[in-house]
C-alpha cells in the first residue's frame, strides 16, 4: 500500500476543506440559533468531517455515531445497509443533524433518514454531507448542508476509505493505482 502523495491526485485540498467548513458551520450556527443540535456521525467515513465541523459550530451539541456500511471492499455500492452499530436512543425527539462524507447512490442515507423519521421523532431533520455524486444518485437526499459535488471518481481521504485504508490523508484524493 503505497501513501506517498504521487498515489494520489488532490481533488480538494485541506484549506478549501477548511473554508468549506468554516461556512457551513456559520449556517448551521445561524440557522439553529438558541437551540442545541444532535450530530449523528456516521460512521466511519465521517469521523474526521465530524469532528472539524462540530468544532466550527457555536451551539450547544451533543455527538453520537452509527455505523454502517454499504460498501465492501469494491469501488461499487452494494444496496444494502448493514448496521454495524444502531442509531443511539437518545437521538429521540432532538434536533438530528446527520453528518456524512459522501452521498453517492443516496441508499445509505435514504434508508436511515426514513428510521430516524418514523422511529426518532426528531424535532427536527438535517443531513450534512461533505461529497456529493450526482451523476450516480438514484435516491434524491436533501442534502441541506452541503460541502462540494464531485464527479464520478472513486475518491479516498480526509475520513473516506478504499478498503479501510487511507483514511488519514489530510485532504481527498483520487487513488492512482488502485
Ligand atoms: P450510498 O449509499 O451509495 O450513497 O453510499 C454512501 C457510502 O458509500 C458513503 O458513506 C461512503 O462510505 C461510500 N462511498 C461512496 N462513494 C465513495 C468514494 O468515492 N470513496 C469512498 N467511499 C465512498
Ligand atoms: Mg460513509
């Protein structure tokens, strides 16, 4: 496994990264004004977006994480949603900001904002997402809060995994040899 940079090609570097979550965190401070916010961090493609945004975010907040998984260890969605660990009870009745990497076929999140709707009773709910594919969306998502929309490359980095590894590049990158 190589990770010297030549592997890679920069697609979004870490300071555009950065801007981009300095802005979203001035809309989502703005638009929850004297509430708190429940960040549900799914896992594990968005621990690292998570963790710098919730930062940027000048509300009271509570974090919590699920895990799930649609893919395996190809560059192609499997279709199904595997939770590896279930969404936390205390979600319930808050207002749930999801946060993801990247919304890709839109399964994943379609398939979890409708159990948040019909078992949370949220008060209220928003989906962040760093990425987003359009070209290979099947499930529209309102992706209320969004980072960058990409095209369709199999990118790695900053949270996002090519069979697990990878995670700890500082920006995304597009794999060279995969
Ligand atoms: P969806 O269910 O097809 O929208 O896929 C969402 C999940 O697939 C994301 O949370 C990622 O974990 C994964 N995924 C989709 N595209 C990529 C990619 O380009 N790189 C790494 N993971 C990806
Ligand atoms: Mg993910």
């Amino acid at each position: 496994m190589d990770m010297s940079d030549s592997n890679f090609e920069v697609m979004i570097d870490e300071d555009q990264i950065q801007e981009k979550i300095a802005e979203i965190a001035q809309k989502i401070t703005h638009d929850f004004k004297g509430e708190e916010v429940y960040f549900l961090c799914v896992l594990k493609g968005a621990m690292i977006f998570c963790s710098d945004l919730m930062r940027a975010v000048k509300l009271p907040l509570e974090v919590g994480f699920v895990s799930v998984s649609s893919y395996g260890n190809e560059t192609h969605s499997s279709g199904q949603i595997i939770y590896k660990s279930p969404i936390p009870d205390d979600v319930k009745g808050k207002n749930i900001l999801v946060v993801e990497d990247i919304v890709d076929t839109g399964n994943t999140l379609k398939v979890l904002l409708e159990k948040l709707k019909s078992d949370y009773s949220p008060k209220a709910l928003k989906v962040v997402s760093l990425l987003f594919k359009p070209s290979r969306n099947i499930h529209p998502i309102d992706i209320h809060y969004l980072g960058f929309k990409i095209e369709d490359k199999f990118v790695v980095g900053y949270g996002l995994d090519y069979a697990q590894k990878y995670r700890n590049l500082p920006y995304v990158g597009i794999l060279k040899n995969i």
